[in-house]
C-alpha cells in the first residue's frame, strides 16, 4: 500500500487527523472518490494556485468544488434554481457535477468556468464525504494525472507522476486501492434556468430525465 491507508471505516478514521492537519496547513492531497482519483486542496486562492501548479493546469481551465451536503455549497454563496434542485435531490450524493452560479467574494475565481458558474459535486464516497464534512469546508478538487494522461487508478500511480511533492512533503496520497474503470461524473450546467448537459458521465441523459423529469437538460 502506497500513502496512507484510507479503504476500510477504520482505516478513514484513522487518516482524518492527518489529512485535515495536511489541508489547514496549505497542504495537498491525493484522494479516491466513487469515479477516479482526485488530486484537492482547500477553496483558498493560494491553495487552488498551487493544485494548478503541481497538475500542470491551464490557468483557465475551472476546478470542481466538492461539499459534504447542498447546505455547504449554499454556504458559499452558490444558488441551486428549480433544476438543479431536483438533479441534486435525485443524485446527490454521487456521480453528479452540478455547475452553479453565485459564490463572489467567497469563492476564488480560479474555480469560475467560462459559462460563469462553479462545478460543484457531493461525493458518495464515504470516506472522502466524511473528510469534506471533517474539514468544515469544501475541498477544490481535479482528477488525478499529467495533462494528457488518463486518470491515475491507484495510489501506486500517483506516488509516481507525482513523485517529488510526495517526497517534499506537500502531497499526501490517501490510498483508497486501485479503483476500477469507471466514468467521471456527468456534469450539468444550471447557470441559467434551462439546464444544459456538459458531459455525460456516469450518469446518462436518460437517467437524469427519468429522475426529473422536464427539469432535466
């Protein structure tokens, strides 16, 4: 096992101290969720800068926001109209992205997509859920692996591309196991007050409009 061991209810409650610790102090992390890995920091400017940084980002490519339930997001400002009630209502927590308005003054602008709006996600996955809800704030987050490159599987994968700020100190790697072969999130616009579908993920069109039926993209 690479990093530290975060699969079963023990294990997560062993890491939370370390992990939150590592996000208070502007550190990095390396985490599993129900899709792909995630590579995370604190909702703070520097923080978010760096997450750029070690990913190798473009500057003006958006991160996602992930919260520990709606309450969090809308404590950051962020307005979920009649759609994205009802997308959430639906499938949170799990495997949808949620892009919604509001968040200035709050939130860094890295964050910002070009529609104007924030991805934000509840995640399912229970030990990163109860790290999000331990942290008391959410958690800026991309998938983890070089541009161009797919999403690393496993821990072992990023301790690799990721070498020298594991070694450094600044990335701690939660090792969540080698995950399998599974979609990103499907992402939905709500920006506006017809939703529009950016990318279907693990979640397809049908199933949104089955569970929301007109008030689905």
């Amino acid at each position: 096992m690479t990093g530290v061991p975060f699969r079963t209810e023990e294990e997560v409650t062993a890491a939370l101290p370390q992990a939150v610790a590592h996000l208070h102090a502007g550190g990095l992390i390396a985490y599993p969720t129900e899709t792909v890995y995630g590579l995370g920091s604190r909702a703070r400017a520097p923080e978010v800068h760096a997450l750029a940084r070690l990913k190798g980002r473009r500057a003006d490519k958006p991160f996602l926001l992930l919260v520990a339930d709606r309450h969090m997001a809308e404590a950051q400002g962020l307005a979920l109209n009649e759609s994205a009630t009802a997308l959430a209502r639906a499938f949170w927590p799990g495997p949808l992205t949620l892009v919604l308005p509001g968040g200035s003054g709050q939130l860094p602008d890295a964050l910002r997509g070009p529609e104007g709006g924030i991805a934000v996600r509840w995640t399912s996955h229970q030990g990163m859920a109860r790290l999000v809800r331990a942290l008391g704030e959410p958690v800026a987050s991309t998938s983890a692996n070089l541009p161009g490159n797919p999403p690393a599987p496993g821990a072992e994968a990023i301790a690799r591309d990721f070498a020298p700020a594991v070694e450094a100190g600044t990335l701690l790697v939660l090792d969540g196991g080698v995950l399998g072969n599974s979609p990103p999130s499907t992402v939905v616009d709500c920006t506006q007050p017809v939703p529009r579908l950016v990318r279907e993920g693990a979640l397809t069109l049908g199933e949104l409009r089955r569970a929301a039926g007109r008030l689905a993209p």
